[in-house]
C-alpha cells in the first residue's frame, strides 16, 4: 500500500473505522457507541488497523468525520484521532459526516442529488445537500442547516431530491469507508491543527441545553 489513511467516524450512536487506501477499502469495522461498561471505538480502531497489517506509524494520516452528531461520540472519535496524530506526527484530516453519509451506501449512488440528513431531536435534521458526479464521486453542496421537517419535504420536493439517512427513503449512516467516494477537491477534506480543532457537534449536549434553560443563561458565561 502506497499511502494508507486511518478513517474514523462517530457521529451517530454508532462508531465505524477503516484503512483506505488508492481509492479501495483495505479493511472496515462499526460498533455501537453507547457500552454500557466499555468504550468500544478505540477497540475497533485496533482491530482495523490489526486486519490490514498495519502498526499506527504506518498510516500517512487519519481522516475524522467532523459532525455534526452525537456529542460524546464525536468527542470520542475525535479524542482518538488526536491521540493518533499526536503519537505519530501524522496530519489529521477533517471531513464533513453528511458527506460520509451520502458516500457509505454499499452500492454507489446514481449521479443526481441528495439530502444527506440524521436526526438532530427535538424534530429537527441536520441537513446537507450533497451531489453524486458522473463518476460516482460525492461532493458537498455548501454548508449543512439545521432543518425541520417542512424544510426537508420542500427541498426534497422543489429541488427533486432524495433524502438519505437513518429511517429515510434511502436507509444510510454515515460510514468510514464512504471516504473513497468523496471527491477530495474543493476543500471537502482539509487538514486541521489536532491541537485546536473540534467537531462541529451541531447543538449543545442535552444536559448542557436542559441547564442553560432551567437557568435562563449559558453556562459558560
């Protein structure tokens, strides 16, 4: 393998990781986020990393799914790439988890366009317009929106889309392996400082939000 990269993505309750390398998937895993007793990413890290007969120094990079999503799991993930980079010297890359989403279906999509969305509670998406080219690859389509279900159903309807994600027309989450699809142009994918970079989570956590209203203020004031 020329330049293997270490992809991870947590951005729902479920966690997943893979080596790609020249546009192939050399060895990919997912697990659930919420262990009870465990953490269970940095596990399935080691375990792809083991399949394709990788030790972490031998990767050229690690790719993260940046959000939004899941607090604690993105945190998760995030925690580990960092811990990776750091231990390495490696460069960590950031990309867009709406993007891993419209790129992780088995089979690839018919060119054409898509809303990439997953479930942002409290009846809202977080929403993403997303482009499959002629070639298969999927590009992003401007910064994602927090959406509600008007929202989806006018974009889907006047810009005749598809709408994929969890419990869409088009089942899908995001997915590690989803990044030899993306076309790597245009800045979708861009290396970031480990030491400052955080995931876009989208919204505050529960308890955080649950805090700031029973208080009436932030709670980093």
């Amino acid at each position: 393998m020329s330049a293997p990269l270490l992809v991870v993505d947590a951005s729902t309750y479920r966690g997943t990781a893979a080596i790609v390398d020249a546009g192939r998937v050399i060895a990919e895993t997912e697990v659930r986020m919420r262990g009870a007793e465990e953490e269970r990413l940095m596990p399935a890290v080691a375990s792809v990393l083991r399949d394709a007969g990788l030790e972490p120094g031998a990767i050229a990079g690690v790719v993260c799914g940046e959000g939004p999503g899941s607090f604690t799991s993105l945190r998760i993930a995030a925690s580990i790439a960092k811990g990776i980079v750091t231990a390495t010297g490696r460069p960590l890359l950031a990309v867009s988890s709406l993007l891993l989403l419209g790129a992780a279906t088995p089979s690839p999509l018919s060119p054409g366009g898509y809303l990439a969305l997953l479930d942002a509670m409290r009846g809202e998406w977080f929403g993403a317009r997303v482009t499959v080219d002629a070639l298969g690859r999927v590009l992003l389509e401007g910064a994602w929106h927090m959406m509600n279900a008007e929202e989806v159903r006018r974009v889907v309807g006047a810009e005749d889309r598809r709408a994929i994600g969890p419990g869409q027309p088009i089942d899908a989450s995001p997915h590690a392996r989803g990044f030899v699809r993306i076309a790597s142009s245009d800045g979708l994918v861009r290396e970031v400082d480990a030491a400052h970079w955080e995931p876009s989570y989208g919204r505050l956590p529960e308890a955080q939000a649950r805090w700031e209203q029973s208080h009436g203020r932030p709670l980093m004031a």
